[in-house]
C-alpha cells in the first residue's frame, strides 16, 4: 500500500508540473503569434490546467473505468467551484469586484460555463454519456470556442512570458509528464479503491478529481494573490467549460460513460450555481459565501466516504 501510495503522490507531481510547463510554453507561444492575453487566459491557461483531467479521464474510459472518467471530471468542477473559487474569494474577495466593462465579461463567461453545465445534465438524463451524447457535447464546445474566438480584445492582466523557441520545448515536456503522471495516478486510484473497497466513482470524485484540480488550484491562487483576478475567475471557468464539453465528450466517444446517480449530476449544478453569488454580490457577503462553498465542499466529500 505504501508503494501504490509513493505511485499515486509522484503521479500527481509529474501531472502538475506537466501542467505548468505545458502552460508556459503554450502562452509563450500564443504571445508570439499575437493572440491576444484575454483569448490565452481563457483557452490555452484554461486547457494546460485541465489537461491531468483530460489525459487521466480519456486514459480511464480506454481501459474500461468510464465511472473514474466521470467522477474525474465531475469532481473537479464541483473542487473549481467550491474549493479553488471559494479560496480564492475568501484571500481576495475585492478580485471579484471588477469594472463593469470586466464584470460584464465575467457574467457572460460564467454564462457559459453555465450554459455547458446545463447542457451535460440534460444528456446525463439518458443514463449514459454515448457517441451522441459525445457529439453534441463537442459541438457545443466547437460553439464555445467560435463564440470566445469573436469576442477577444486586449484586457487588462498579468504580462505572460514568452520563452522563444523553448516554448516549444516546454509544450513537449509538459505533455510528456502528463501523461506518464496520469498512467499513475489511475493505477494508484485504483489499487487503493480496490484495497479499501471505496467505489470506483468516489475514489473519481474525490482524490483523483482533488488531484488533477491542483494546476487550477496553484494557477488561481497566485493570480488571486497577485491581484489578478480576472485570470484566476477565467481560468476557473474555462476549466470547468472545457471538462464537461472537450473532456466528457472525448471520453464517451472511447466508450459509453454509465451515469449511476443523477443525484451527483444535481450536485454539480447547483455547486456550479453557487459562482452567482460570489459574481454579483459586495465585499462582505462575498467572504460569507466563500465560506459556505468551503463547508459545503467538505461536507460533499464527507457524504461521498460515508455513502
């Protein structure tokens, strides 16, 4: 058990730093062929922090754990929202108070985000995420895509570095490391679902989605910290876009993805609700909320263990 442990931890190191290199190299890159910040924060930083759920959640529906690949992704949106966002709002609650020319793309972001959600609970009403349920999902992302694509101008946010030719070069490495970290944190989460008998899409739910939530996790908080909000917000909402729609709908295109219970499909919207009131409230109320996700996050996780 030690050793599956050791596997597991290296795994979601490798899936990190991959994350981080990835993003590197692929805002280096993107700012050398002028696209503008905005457009890379919410893309490309968005992508490179949900690339450990797309490796791990495709790796996983390729070998037949299609309930690992939807607790993955389910988890982590619900971890976005409720521990990531909540985190950050409760260090820097002023991040969300923006100007209204920002605050009105953060509405329409979070929109969509919502629009994605909704979107994934209507075909989860089926019971099964299939090919159908794999193209509309895409589509859906392809739209999103077009939709963002039109919208893009120059923001105000942190500079991203380019690193020359080495942004290829950080790309490849930290693809590399993605993927071999995903290949072991799933044989981790297995052995360790196997060894204490926890389902299959709890062990999804809980440790792997915590796992591969930890690039949004450091990315968001040092925005959060550096008063960049407006990155930390988009890089949340663009992750959870990008699990549900490219995520979910790569994954059911492998193979047909069983949703057990929709009660957990219930969980995500209303977590994923929960952004609402951290966008539209003040200061104070805003810290308050913060906290309620937090123990809501907490208590979720709880009632997953103790289910």
């Amino acid at each position: 058990m030690i050793v599956t442990v050791i596997i597991f931890c290296i795994g979601l190191a490798l899936l990190v730093k991959g994350a981080d290199a990835f993003v590197a190299g692929g805002g280096g890159l993107a700012i050398r062929h002028r696209v503008s910040p905005a457009l890379i924060g919410f893309t490309i930083i968005a992508f490179g922090t949900s690339l450990p759920e797309l490796v791990v959640s495709f790796n996983a529906a390729a070998t037949g754990n299609g309930a690992i690949a939807l607790g993955n992704v389910l988890g982590s949106n619900v971890a976005n929202i409720a521990l990531v966002l909540a985190l950050c709002t409760l260090i820097k609650p002023e991040m969300m108070l923006a100007t209204p020319q920002s605050r009105a793309g953060l509405i329409r972001h979070t929109g969509l985000m919502l629009i994605a959600t909704v979107v994934f609970a209507v075909l989860a009403l089926r019971g099964v995420l299939d090919a159908l349920s794999a193209l509309v999902l895409l589509a859906v992302f392809a739209g999103t895509l077009v939709i963002l694509w039109r919208e893009r101008k120059e923001e105000e946010g942190e500079a991203i570095e380019t690193h020359g030719k080495r942004d290829i070069l950080f790309i490849a490495l930290g693809l590399a490391a993605v993927v071999i970290g995903s290949q072991l944190v799933l044989m981790g989460a297995l052995d360790i679902a196997a060894a204490f008998g926890i389902p299959a899409f709890v062990v999804g739910m809980s440790m792997v989605a915590f796992g591969t939530s930890l690039p949004e996790l450091a990315t968001s908080l040092i925005a959060a910290v550096r008063n960049q909000g407006a990155i930390s917000v988009g890089n949340i909402l663009g992750s959870n876009i990008f699990n549900l729609l490219l995520v979910l709908g790569l994954s059911a295109l492998v193979t047909p993805i069983a949703v057990g219970s929709f009660t957990d499909v219930l969980i995500v919207i209303l977590f994923s609700a929960g952004i609402l009131p951290l966008i539209l409230g003040s200061r104070r109320t805003i810290r308050a909320w913060s906290l309620v996700l937090l123990a809501g996050y907490v208590t979720y996780i709880a009632w997953l263990f103790a289910a």
